[in-house]
C-alpha cells in the first residue's frame, strides 16, 4: 500500500480487513492513506465484514475526519447474514450505527455456529 499511496497511483484505498492482517496493519493503512490524502472504504462485502469494518472506518472519521470530494466516507453494506452476530451492524438513514458493545461485533451466535458448523 505505501507504495501505490506514495505514487500517487491510488486515488481510492478499498482495504480488506480480512487479508492484511488484523487490526493493526488495517489502522496502518489508514493512517499512509490519510498522509497521502487518499480515502479510505474498508472492503464488507462477506459474512461478518460489515460487522468488522465499522469500526476501522469510526477509527478513520474520529481520529483522522479525512473529507473526501464525493460526499463523505463510505462503506460497502452487504445486506444479509447480520442475524447470526450477537451485536449485529446496523443501518439508519444511510449510516452505520456507532456499536455500543465492546469488541469487534463479530462474535457468531452459539446457536448459527451449531447449526451450520462442518460435520464431517
């Protein structure tokens, strides 16, 4: 990332929170994208990502406000699934809303992980 961002071959960065390595590298990313200006959308299109991404992105709106050209930031919302977390992700009028839980919302309920765990 530091140097696509750096180039200034990136003009949006669409992380995967999944792929780059956990929280840490995710809180990395944002911060070379903020140094270069680029924004960030954390990639949600799968099971659970929804659910991880809303906090990289409140990470991202209260401790660096980045403000980008097309309105704000913005995050996938992938509309299906949420009713096997135990603190789901939500949507109001266009926008997450904040979690008032502690973690990172992607706490599977006992009962999803028992139906459809793999049997051999």
């Amino acid at each position: 990332f530091k140097q696509f961002l750096s180039s200034g071959a990136m003009q949006v960065c669409q992380i995967d929170a999944c792929r780059v390595g956990g929280v840490n590298e995710n809180l990395a990313i944002i911060l070379l994208a903020a140094k270069a200006g680029v924004p960030v959308i954390p990639h949600a299109g799968g099971c659970g990502l929804s659910e991880a991404v809303q906090h990289l992105a409140m990470f991202d709106y209260v401790a660096l406000g980045q403000d980008v050209e097309f309105g704000g930031r913005l995050i996938e919302w992938a509309d299906h699934l949420h009713e096997h977390f135990a603190a789901p992700a939500s949507i109001v009028n266009g926008s997450y809303v904040t979690p008032t839980q502690p973690g990172a919302s992607t706490e599977m309920l006992a009962s999803s992980v028992e139906e459809y765990r793999h049997r051999p």
